[in-house]
RNA sequence: GGGCAGAUAGCUCAGUCGGUAGAGCAAAGGACUGAAAAUCCUUGUGUCGGCGGUUCGAUUCCGUCUCUGCCCA
C-alpha cells in the first residue's frame, strides 16, 4: 500500500484553496498547487491567487514559480511535482495538491509520457511548413504515420500536430503507441475529493468574485504588466481576466462589456473543468453549499489519517 | 387625447407573398497526453402579446384591446 496523497480538484471559485489550507493546517503540512496560471508571478488578483498571509503560514508549491515569459509544460510539471511529493514522504507529511487544472492533476496521479523532449530545430522547421504550406499539410503528415491520433486532430491545434509528428520524426513511433504503452510505478495513493456545487450558485458565485477582482484594482494589475513590458501574446497572459481587460485597455471594448465577458469566460471555463473531472471516476464528490460544509469536509477527511 | 413604430426561444432580432418558425448571444452536453484559465466539437418547440373576424387553414390579412418606444397636442 502506497503513501498517501490528497488530492482536492473542481471549479474555479469552487472554495479548492479554503479547503487545502484548512487541511494543511490541520495535518501540518504543505500544498503543491495545480494551477497552471497561479504558478505565474505577478498574476495575483486575477488568477485568485492565495493571499500573502496565506502563503506566509502554509508552504505552497508552484506558486509564483515562473516569471510570466517563461514556457512551461505538464511534463516538467509532473517531474517536479513528484520531487516534492518524495520530499514530503521522507519528512513524514501528507502531501495536499490543490488545483484546477486537471491536465496537471492527471499528469501527477497517472503520469504523463515522457520520453520524448522536444527538439527546437524539429519544431521550426514543422512550423516553417505550416508558414509556407499550411497546417492541412501536416496534418496530411500525421494522418499517414499515426491515422489514430490524426483523427482527434482539428487544423486549428497546430502545435498538436507539431508534438505528435515531433514524436514520430525522433522516434520512429507514434504517440498513440507510446501513450499506450506508457506505465508509471510509483507508490503512490492517491484520494481525490471534488467540491461539487449547484451549477447556479456557482455561477453566482464567480460574478460575485469578478466584481471583487475588479475592486482589488485587477485593471491596475494588468497595467502593471504591460509597464513591465510583459506582451499580451504570452501564453501566461493568454489567460480569463487578463485578456478582456487588455482590450479594455486598447479601447476594444468598454470596462462594463470586458467585466461582462469576464464572468461568462470564466462560466465557460468552470464548466470545461466540470466536464474534465467529471470523466474521471475516482474522484470522490461532495456537495458543498457554503464555507461551513469546507471546513467540516476538512475535519472529516482527517479522520482517516493518523496524526 | 391624436399619430407612427414595435410586441416571435432566457436576451437581441430575422422570417413566413396565409400551410404553426430561425440566426447570433446566453445556456447545456462532450473532447482533451509537452499551450490546458489553452484549443476545439455537438445541441434551437417557442400559448410567434390577449380576444374576435375572414379563411379549409392565421404567427402571417382585418378589427379591437393591453403593453413599450417615439412624435404631435
């Protein structure tokens, strides 16, 4: 029987922060966030980042880990996800992953493929095809060596396209059959929870936090970024958030009609989580309705590990 | 008080030369293996404002009423 680790997963502005603090207070440990935007600095507000405070009295991990120029991908994130996991086991902590991003999750508790790196060289001269002939192209390409993984490909996905003929081009095989061979031993448990609410309180919930993100000064956070010179074509700032109040700013649209698109992209987004975790079958689900239900969710899931 | 224009899907509107209707947005469902808060796919039945009339048949034409907006008094 493997270490445990809890794992606490669900929407966006599901209360997922409130409950790994509450439960790494009460086990004395630390949280490894699964957040592929709040490992970014300088996104604070509009990613709902845990407050200073917080952050001072509970160890986070990936956290302002980036600088938001910097590329990252689930690959390296498993890695170094699995370090900290190790660290913790051998100082005897219970380690707590907090986070939305289920492709994160996933690459921690199933492991993600890995053994193909990428080659820059290979990239941009597939790119350069795609410059000059068009992604139809490759994806002529692909559907000839790996038809399976072709089909799921849309043109649009262009770098998808790109990893998987990387894939082939390196290694004379395809992802398809790496991705099934693929197979991870770690002893590892892992006990995932989901925050369930009503889809309209939530819902009421994220208008609620918008408005909020509005009144903490996010338009100001943005200006900060663009005075840092950071470009709004970084993947990081490709973000719920950041990108309507970059039009704002370029007079696109009114500060009204960007809070507007605010809320319902971050709708849109909470549901696209929703649908991704609810995939998944071990997640153990639970009704929640309040701050209260949280914390007494957090009392009972310490129940089951000794102190 | 008079005139004009509206009233159709949760919202904004289109349309039916009379055979009970369709777009965008919202919403819902889904996909996802090195961008993942990303990137995509699928889904449109609603007393066509109420009541009468004409008609085989009215959401469509006519009358009337109600409501909304604008204009004139």
């Amino acid at each position: 029987m493997g270490r445990k680790v809890i794992v606490v997963v669900g929407a966006t502005c599901s209360g997922k922060t409130a409950l790994g603090l509450k439960l790494a207070e009460l086990l004395n440990t630390e949280i490894i966030s699964a957040d592929s935007r709040q490992i970014y600095k300088y996104l604070n507000i509009g990613t709902a980042k845990p407050n200073t405070d917080e952050l001072d009295k509970i160890k986070h991990h990936f956290i302002d880990y980036l600088e938001p120029e910097e590329e990252y991908n689930v690959s390296r994130y498993e890695k170094e996800a699995l370090k900290i996991l190790d660290n913790l086991n051998v100082s005897n902590k219970i380690p707590i992953i907090v986070g939305g991003s289920g492709l994160y999750i996933r690459a921690v508790v199933d492991g993600i493929f890995d053994n193909v790196e990428t080659d820059e060289v290979l990239r941009a001269r597939l790119k350069n095809t795609i410059d000059t002939y068009g992604v139809g192209q490759l994806l002529e390409q692909l559907k000839l060596v790996d038809p399976e993984s072709a089909a799921k490909m849309l043109p649009q996905n262009w770098k998808r396209i790109i990893r998987a003929l990387e894939v082939f081009y390196l290694t004379g095989k395809t992802i398809t059959e790496w991705q099934k061979e693929y197979k991870r031993n770690i002893d590892l448990e892992f006990e995932i929870y989901g925050l369930s609410w009503n889809r309209d309180v939530l819902y009421k919930m994220i208008e609620n936090r918008v408005d909020d993100m509005i009144n903490m000064g996010l338009v100001e956070e943005v200006k900060k970024l663009l005075k840092k010179g950071y470009s709004k074509d970084l993947n990081s700032l490709n973000t719920v958030g950041y990108k309507e109040i970059f039009e704002y700013l370029d007079n696109v649209i009114s500060l009204e009609k960007a809070v507007e698109l605010i809320k319902r992209n971050t709708r849109h987004y909470a549901k696209r989580q929703l649908t991704w975790f609810n995939a998944d079958k071990r997640i153990k689900w639970v009704n929640v309705n309040g701050i209260n239900d949280i914390f007494r969710l957090a009392e009972k899931i310490i129940m089951n590990y000794e102190l």
